[in-house]
C-alpha cells in the first residue's frame, strides 16, 4: 500500500507548477544578480518581479520584503536585528512558552548576553491572553515576540489584540507567521506588526527559502556581512531558484486558502468521526482551541500509549505522522508547547500531531485513522 503521509506542518511536497517556475533559473538564467551584465541584469530583473508579485499578494511594500534562507533565518534576523538597532538600549523582551525553538533559542541566546526575556504562559487550549501580555510590559521592554499559529497543536493567537497594545506601548512587534501563511488571510499593511518571518515549504515550496516583512519604520541592523544584496540588510547572492519557486507557490495557493482550509477541516472531521467510532470519545483527547485554530493541524492524545510506541507503529504500517517535539540523543522529548498549557502527563506523553495537506484524500484519512484505532486498540489489550 502506498505510504500516508500526515506530516504537511513539517513540510510540504514541492508543487509541480512551482518546480517548473524555478528550472529555468537553474539553467537558462544562472547569472548572478548582483553583475551588471546582461545576465545578471536577466536575473535581476526576474528578482524583482517576484518581490513585486509577493509584495503585492502580502498587502507590503517590495522595498519591506527581504529574502532569507527560511523561517529560521528570519526569526534570528528579526530578533537579533531589531535588539542590535535598539539605540535606547532596551533590555526587556516579551514573548511567550509555546513559540517554536526559532524564536525560543535565540531569546535564550540573548539571556545570556544580559538580557531579560518574560515566556507568558498560555491557557490549556494553547491561546496566549491579552491581559497576560498587558501585564508583563515593562518601561524597558524593546521587543515583543509572538507566532500568529502554534506548529503543534493549531491555535490562533489574538495577533491584532497584541499588536494594537505594542502600537500603543510603541513597542516594535514581530510574528512568527511560518504556519499562518496561506492558511489565514495577512495584509502586512492593515496588520499592527512590524516584523513578521514567512517560509516557503509549508506553502508547497522549495526547503531553503523564506522572507522576513520589515515594516519602513522599523530598524534593522544586519547580521550577515559581505555583500550588499537586501538593500545591504542581508548579505550573500539571492536564491533565486527558491525565491521563484516561493513567489509561484504565494501565487497558486494565496488565493485557494480558504477552499484549502475547508478541505482540511473535512480531512480533520473524517479523523475525528473514525476514532470516535473505533475508540469511543473517550479514547483519546484533542489538545488545542477547539474554535481558534487552523483545521489542517489535528493534535492528538492517547493516554496510555506512548508517542514514540505509536509513531513508530505508525512507520511500520505506512503512516507519516509527528510529536512535534525535538528529537535528543534519539528519544522523544515531551512536547514543550504542551507542557507550557500544563495538560495531565498522560495526554502530554501520548500526544501525536496529523497535518493535512493538498494530497490527501477523504479515503486516505479513513484508512490512516483505522490503522491509529487499530494500533492503539492492539497496545492498549498487551
């Protein structure tokens, strides 16, 4: 039987129509976009088209957008680049427990150089609270650090309510919007944000590739040196095979996903409505926002049976599935964002994510969830 696979908030399949866009940048158009002949001139030109199309679907100005290798890369340019323009030297930064490592590991990093980094707790459903936010805001707070959609376990959270108090405050604001793309509606310019950090492989892109939005009045130091390229914002020659590839993929999908994310919820559905079927409602447990959530990302909990039993068993039978959690020294790690929403052990060690995606189909999701019951019934009788 052909593989399932369940894994679409860890990566996306590359879009035939997308790989096509980028081929002839492999090939026909390989001049460097930095030389000023004609064949860098070719590339050139092309890189701008891209910016201009993303620019214009992203509701920003092309001038805003720079290119990175992911959302890794601009989250730490984000971070790093704002604090470094922080003149007043600000020492105070607010994020919160369930933000992905991207975002975690560098305010970690900056722990260490002095300063103060407040992680805001967030509720058992994963939603981060206005009050909460309001509340740790200091005088010397420079930066205000927050993802629009948890890559674990779905949830929204209240980004124009946050970002409204951080104009207020004059607080610069960034988002981690990895997950948001192509899944809830963004116009950067009626957003109240002034950083927020794209990739193109949760977008049927290509892995290597992302964008950071920087606001016209937002600072920003560099953190790459060697070249001009960026506006002199982001050294080293332009990908600019991905940067097609993440220009086609903003211009096929932007527009379908709300019927994208209609389809995942029927997906999402079908899973549910199977389990309940073979396991009983109370058989497993649904960890998020019931309501405030993105349907392609199902996380859930079989208490008493362990994550790492069942994703192998899972493996075993052809399912693709995820913990959402850092793999150390070859074991499974207890999901960070689940024990920051401080759910019962039993939920946070059993707890799987299903991610669905534009190649699944209503056939596949009956059969993956059969052979979930089926595992989970044969490990719970030993």
């Amino acid at each position: 039987m052909n593989p399932i696979y369940l894994d679409y908030a860890a990566t996306t399949p590359v879009h035939p129509d997308v790989l096509e866009a980028m081929l002839p940048f492999y090939t026909a158009f390989y001049g460097n976009p930095s030389s000023t002949h004609s064949f860098g001139r070719a590339t050139r030109t092309a890189l701008n088209r891209f910016r201009d199309a993303m620019a214009k679907s992203l509701g920003c100005l092309p001038a805003e957008l720079i290119f990175t290798s992911g959302g890794t890369e601009s989250n730490n340019m984000a971070i790093f680049g704002l604090l470094n323009a922080n003149k007043e030297e600000k020492k105070h930064i607010l994020t919160t427990q369930i933000e992905h490592h991207a975002v975690i590991h560098p305010c970690e990093r900056l722990e260490s150089l002095g300063f103060e980094v407040t992680y805001l707790p967030v509720g058992p459903t994963g939603l981060t609270q206005i009050e909460d936010v309001e509340a740790a805001i200091r005088p010397d707070t420079a930066l205000i650090s927050v993802m629009y959609v948890n890559n674990e376990v779905g949830t929204i959270q209240p980004i124009e309510s946050i970002g409204q108090l951080a104009r207020a405050r004059q607080i610069p604001f960034h988002v981690d919007a990895v997950q948001a793309l192509g899944k809830l509606p963004i116009n950067l310019h009626e957003l109240p944000v002034d950083l927020v950090s794209f990739s193109a492989h949760k977008l049927y892109g290509p892995k290597g590739v992302g964008a950071l939005y920087v606001s016209k009045h937002t600072k920003l130091i560099p953190h790459v040196y060697g070249g001009s390229q960026e506006r002199k914002r982001r050294a080293g020659t332009e990908n600019v095979a991905a940067i097609a590839g993440f220009a086609k993929a903003v211009e096929l999908f932007l527009p379908q996903q709300i019927s994208m994310q209609q389809q995942a919820a029927e997906l999402r559905q079908v899973m549910i409505d199977v389990l309940e079927q073979q396991l009983g409602s109370e058989g497993f447990t649904i960890n998020g926002h019931t309501e405030q959530s993105v349907p392609h990302i199902l996380n859930i909990s079989f208490p008493g049976i362990s994550t790492e039993t069942l994703l192998m068993n899972l493996d075993l039978d052809n399912v693709a599935a995820a913990s959402g959690s850092a793999c150390t020294s070859g074991s499974l790690e207890v999901s960070h964002v689940l024990k920051a929403m401080k759910l019962p052990e039993n939920v946070t060690a059993s707890a799987v994510r299903f991610s669905f995606g534009m190649g699944n189909s209503k056939e596949q999701i009956e059969t993956a969830a059969q052979k979930v019951a089926t595992i989970i019934q044969r490990l719970r009788m030993n």
